[in-house]
C-alpha cells in the first residue's frame, strides 16, 4: 500500500475523530467530578494526539481544541482551588487525621 492510500487517509481520519471525541466527553466527565484531576490530564494528552499529524484531519479538530479547553479549565480550577482554600484543606486534612 502507499502512503497516499484512500483507506490510510479514512483510517487516520476516523482515529482522530475517535480520540477527539473521546477527549471532550472525558473532559466533561472530569469537570463533573471536580478534583479528577487525571482524568484532565488523560483529556489533554487524547486531544493532543487527536491534533497531532496531517492538516487533512479537520473534522476532528474542533472536538479536540473543545477538548482541550475545557480541560486545560478544568486543571486551572482546580490549582486555583487549592491554591484559595489552602489553609481551609490544611485545617480538614487535621480534622480528618483526628477521626481516623
């Protein structure tokens, strides 16, 4: 087969639509549950591979850049969070110490 095969170009498109699509449900997902954290961070790497590559992949594209703002978001909120509410989480971590 040769790289500019039709079947090449359908699969590369459909796996990007796949990992595009992927990434913004996981993205939403992730800001439902705020302190997923991981998930987020699985979201931008999906997007990031879903952006990667040929230019010719552009149905996937707007699902993986929604991808990745919503969770580059999700990310900033939840450091702004703890960032905010530092000395309050220090206060339930001790709190919790005491009851276990």
């Amino acid at each position: 087969m040769s790289a500019t095969d039709p079947t090449d170009g359908a699969y590369e498109r459909g796996r990007r639509i796949g990992l595009a699509t992927g990434a913004l449900a996981l993205s939403v997902v992730a800001f439902v549950n705020l302190l997923g954290l991981e998930k987020s961070i699985l979201a931008v790497v999906l997007a990031l591979l879903a952006l990667r590559g040929s230019a010719s992949a552009a149905e996937g594209a707007p699902r993986a850049r929604a991808a990745l703002i919503i969770a580059v978001l999700h990310i900033v909120t939840i450091v702004a969070v703890l960032v905010i509410f530092h000395d309050k989480l220090i206060q339930l971590l001790r709190l919790l110490e005491k009851l276990g």
